[in-house]
C-alpha cells in the first residue's frame, strides 16, 4: 500500500513540473558576458571548491571517460544512460555541422562523413556541470538534490521520489532516472572517491589529460593554473548557472 502511494504521488509532480520547471529556468536567464561566465559566490569557509576543466584540443574522443564512469558508478549498460560521454562534432565545408555520439562515445568514434566534405572535426566531454546556482536543486521538491560544502551536486537517493523536476530542469541534459532505482542519477565527481584524496574516475583513465578536476579556492591547483592560462568558457552562458565545468577552446556550435 506505501509502494502505491509513493507512485501516485509521482506522478502527481510529474504534471506540474513543466509550470515549476518553465519559472525556475525563466528566473536563471542572465544577459551572457562575453562568452564566459564564471562560477559566482564563492562560499565563505576555507575549504575547497571543486571545478572541472576540459581541454577540447587535447581530448581524441577514446571514449575512455564515458567507460570508466560507467563500471565505477554502476550506471546502466543500455546505450541511453550516461553521466558522461563524449561528442563529436564535424564542421563541414558547406558550413553544416553534424553532431554524433554513438553509445557515448564508449566505443570510440568512426567518421561517417567523406574525408572530402569535412573542414575539422572535434570532441567534446560533457558531464554535470556542478552549477553554483544549479536549476535542479531549486525545483527539487523534497530537497533531495542539494550541494555539498565541497560544491558538488549530488542527489541523496533515500529521498529522491522521481518526480523528474531536476531532469527537466537541467539545461545541458544531464540528469536521468534510473531504470532499476527509479531516482534521478547523475554525475557526482566521483565524490567518494574525493572524498578520500583520489581523483575521479573519468580524470585518471584519461591518456592525454583532457580531464582536470581541482579546488577553485587553491590558487596553486591543477585547475586554477589551467584557468589562467587558457581561453576558458562555459556552456549556455546566458543561462547563469554558475557553471564549474570550464571549456579550452570551445566552438561556438557546442551547445
């Protein structure tokens, strides 16, 4: 009988959630700063602040991430779910750009577009995007999804219903639920692994060193270096999410 409560009540917020959702996104938009918008407010204490830095002109779309992620965080085999994975995009000289991302890039990539036809062709990493101001946790309607002191967002399955809020409001797709838990899964940093001075998993089974992961609160780290000396941006700046995913040489097509 409490099995089929906690349906009902599912689906219940299930209806809602294009109103709630729509008002919380509406609310994020922010004019965009020239391209890059840093993660705002840092917070007050001194210890650290978690960010993660792609390089775009390192990654050879190996697909090792993706692969890793997924026996490391027990993510679902089916070639649907993912916390992160890998895309490619190929500009062609007719000025279109095509955009794939077989199984997440898992398998590794095989160019489907005539050697004739293509100016360039890149890859690029996506994952959370630990926002500052994140959209999924504002709509949770059970507090379920939250930050940590570390700024990581994470979702605490023990309360999470399903609903879906945070899936729709994430604006870089990168929420699912969980065909076995039937609870919103995510990216979480590897925060266990973190948690004990390890890296992630997605950052030590890369072979160029694409993937950096570092404290934003440490002037010496691995990331605030690679922040200082690269052309850094963020994904969907306009949104103003206070995103801590930072981009090398990002296109203007990668959305």
């Amino acid at each position: 009988m409490k099995e089929k409560k906690k349906k009902i009540n599912r689906r219940k917020f299930i209806g809602y959630s294009g109103l709630i959702t729509g008002g919380v996104l509406a609310s994020s938009i922010a004019p965009s700063l020239g391209g890059i918008l840093m993660a705002s407010r840092k917070p007050k204490n001194d210890g650290p602040w978690y960010g993660i830095g792609i390089d775009i002109e390192k990654c050879i779309g190996c697909g090792n991430c993706a692969k890793t992620c997924k026996i490391e965080n027990d993510v679902p085999k089916e070639p649907f779910f993912f916390r992160n994975w890998v895309e490619q995009y190929t500009l062609k000289k007719d000025g279109s750009m095509l955009i794939e991302a077989p199984n997440g890039g898992i398998d590794g990539f095989k160019q489907t577009e005539a050697d004739e036809n293509i100016l360039k062709t890149f890859f690029v990493p996506k994952m959370c995007n630990h926002c500052a101001k994140s959209p999924c946790t504002q709509v949770c309607p059970v507090g379920a999804t939250f930050e940590s002191p570390e700024g990581i967002a994470l979702i605490d399955e023990k309360y999470c219903i399903g609903c879906g809020y945070c899936i729709q409001a994430c604006p870089y797709g990168c929420r699912y639920l969980h065909p076995d838990t039937d609870v919103a899964d995510k990216c979480t940093l590897c925060y266990h692994r973190i948690k004990k001075g390890m890296n992630p998993a997605c950052m030590d089974t890369c072979p160029t060193g694409a993937r950096i992961s570092g404290d934003l609160n440490d002037p010496e780290s691995d990331l605030n270096k690679f922040l200082n000396t690269k052309n850094v941006q963020v994904l969907k700046p306009q949104m103003n999410t206070g995103s801590k995913l930072f981009y090398n040489a990002l296109n203007r097509e990668v959305k």
